[in-house]
C-alpha cells in the first residue's frame, strides 16, 4: 500500500534508471493497461527521451523531450522492476518500458489496480491535489481552513487528496495516534490547538515513513507502527490494547484511551 515516502523512494530509484534514457518501445502486459494506455499512446512515447522524473502526490510523472508526460499511479500494489529486455518478465507485469540502452523497466502489480496514462503536451494531466504536508504554505491555520466544511470524521477526510496530498491509509492513522485525536472526530469541530498538534503528526508520521520507506520493497521495517496493523496489541505510550474500525471501507486503528473523542 505505498503512500507518499513509499512513492518517493520509488521515484528516487526510478530517476536514476530513466533520466535521459531513450525509450526504445512500450509493451502493455494486461487488459486493463491496454485500455488506459492503446497502441496509439504506445507509438508515441517509442523514440522519446525522458527529461525528468518527478512525483506529486501519490503520483509520478515522467516527462518526456517533446512536452508530453506519462502519469504512474501504483494504487494499492504497485511497485517497479528493473532488469534487462532480454530477461524473463517478473510475474505480474503490467507496463514494460524497453530503453535504447537494452534496460528495461516493468510496472508490477499483482492486482491490476496501477494505471499508466498518456498525456500529450498540449493536455498535461489534471490532478485535483492540495499542498504537500512539507509545503511551507501550509499551516495549522490553513490546514483547518480546510477542515471547516468538512463534517466527516477526520481520518476519512486526510485520505482525501484534494485536501492534502499523498496521505493515505497508513500515515493518516500514524498522525492521529501522534496527535492523540479519535480518528471518528468530525473534521469541523477540530480548534486550531488539536490542528496544530495533527499537524505535526502527519509530518512525523510521513518522517518515519520516509526512514523505513524500504519496507514496502523488502517486505518489513526497522520498527513496528505504533497503531496500524496492530489491533489488540498494546498501545506503545498507555498500554491499552490497540482497536479496530473500519471508515469507508477501510481499516482504522487507535487506541481508544489515548485517542478517546
């Protein structure tokens, strides 16, 4: 489930392999992709140097010599392979980028989710995205600004990327448990006091994200989160066991003493 430190350290990795690469042709690897990206997107990104690599959000952008950009989102599973165009593909390609070079970059996903999308220079990509958390324009007074008209819980309302970019499920519980704000809290009713404190959850939360950014490729992290994924353990500052809910659809972890409403 990669979330914006998981995303940047893909990005990072991917800017080392592609910046001023030539891309030598595209292969699409399941239905899915074929849609979002038709043999007519295919034929034009062939022959194209990549300029840069850059992300936003939870999303990355690869822009190309003529303008055009080409829009990576892993969703819940994605992740890239790099290898060589004469190696067997990894299970569960999606989108193969063969470089002039004879190097390859494959999008995996094991659940079809990741979309790769096309976008020439005259129509770049519309991303309804708020600021980053590190944005310096954002502050506790503006981040509740944001929050006023919300009446959702806050949990569910910093999952959605049109008020702040690039937190998602992990880090948004993280922050909560960091700021000792219920999850079920409606977004509204936060003062400037509890905003400022979640605040700087986020920003701790996506700061020890971005230290163990490794485990979502290798599959585990120096330390334990301190609430998610760990229902009925023990919170880490009270002790109290660690809860579970579920909030539009998804699981929430809290503790319920230290983050009572």
């Amino acid at each position: 489930m990669p979330e914006l430190p998981e995303v940047e350290f893909a990005v990072r990795r991917l800017r080392r392999f592609l910046t001023r690469a030539r891309i030598a042709r595209v292969v699409t690897h399941h239905p899915s992709q074929r849609r979002l990206l038709p043999a007519r997107a295919t034929r034009l990104l062939t022959g194209r140097d990549i300029a840069g690599v850059e992300r936003r959000g939870k999303h990355q952008i690869l822009r190309l010599d003529d303008g055009a950009t080409v829009l990576v989102h892993f969703r819940m599973n994605g992740d890239w392979h790099f290898d060589r165009v004469t190696d067997d593909l990894p299970r569960h390609a999606r989108v193969s980028f063969e470089l002039a070079s004879g190097r390859r970059v494959v999008l995996v996903d094991s659940r079809a989710l990741c979309s790769v999308t096309y976008h020439a220079c005259a129509a770049p990509p519309l991303l309804d995205l708020g600021p980053e958390p590190e944005d310096p324009t954002l502050t506790a007074v503006s981040l509740r600004g944001r929050f006023e008209k919300r009446r959702g819980p806050i949990k569910a309302v910093l999952l959605d990327q049109s008020v702040i970019a690039g937190v998602g499920n992990i880090y948004a519980a993280e922050a909560c448990w960091l700021a000792r704000i219920s999850p079920r809290a409606a977004a509204a009713t936060l003062s400037s006091a509890r905003v400022a404190r979640l605040l700087d959850g986020i920003r701790r939360a996506l700061a020890d994200g971005h230290v163990n950014a490794g485990r979502y490729h290798r599959g585990a992290r120096a330390l334990p989160f301190n609430v998610y994924d760990r229902e009925g353990e023990p919170c880490p500052r009270c002790r109290a066991a660690v809860a579970r809910i579920v909030q539009a659809g998804r699981s929430t972890y809290f503790c319920p003493r230290c983050q009572a409403r």
